[in-house]
C-alpha cells in the first residue's frame, strides 16, 4: 500500500515475532497513515480518537497474544531524512533572513 514509517513489534507464543507496521501513502492524501498487520491483514478504521500507537499494540495483545518484547521503531531512511533536512531547513530560513535585512 504504502511506505512503512513505523514497526511495531513484539513477542508471542513459541517466540514468534509479530509486527504492526505504520504506513503512509504519500501518492493521495499525504500524511494520512494507515495500520497494516503484517501477518493477519488487520488494517483497522483511522476515523477515531485513539492513538494509533495504543491501537497496534492493543491488537498485538489480544490477536496474537504477543505482550513480550514489545519495541517500537521508526524506518531507517525517514530518521536519515530528519537529520538531513533539519539542518538544510536552518540554513535556508537563516540564508533568506539575511538576504531580507540587506
């Protein structure tokens, strides 16, 4: 569907490994994420007030009976990204500031 942003593991019986993944699908509606269940096709309705981090682990518990190990982590190239932009964003705003005061 779209680009896993987020991973949301965790431990279940026979120490098998389930995952939640956040997914965001740039194409449509940028910045509309989507849960997707990697092993059962979960993908709930977004249209609540719930956190989506409270959902995926909730789901891990109780359909997977996966509670152990949890650990959430964030996709390798969106934090690259972060660090790269953050300073080029700095530069630039700094840069047109300067060239506005002359």
């Amino acid at each position: 569907m779209g680009a896993a942003i987020r991973h949301f593991t965790a431990i279940g019986p026979g120490e098998q490994v389930f995952t939640v993944n956040i997914e965001r699908d740039f194409r449509y509606e940028p910045y509309r994420d989507s849960l997707i269940c990697a092993h059962c096709d979960w993908s709930p309705s977004l249209l609540t007030t719930r956190r989506t981090d409270t959902m995926a682990w909730e789901h891990l518990a109780d359909a997977h009976d996966a509670a152990g190990g949890r650990t959430g982590r964030e996709n390798e190239s969106f934090r690259k990204a972060r660090w790269v932009m953050l300073p080029l964003c700095s530069v630039l705003i700094i840069a047109l500031l300067v060239f506005l005061q002359s």
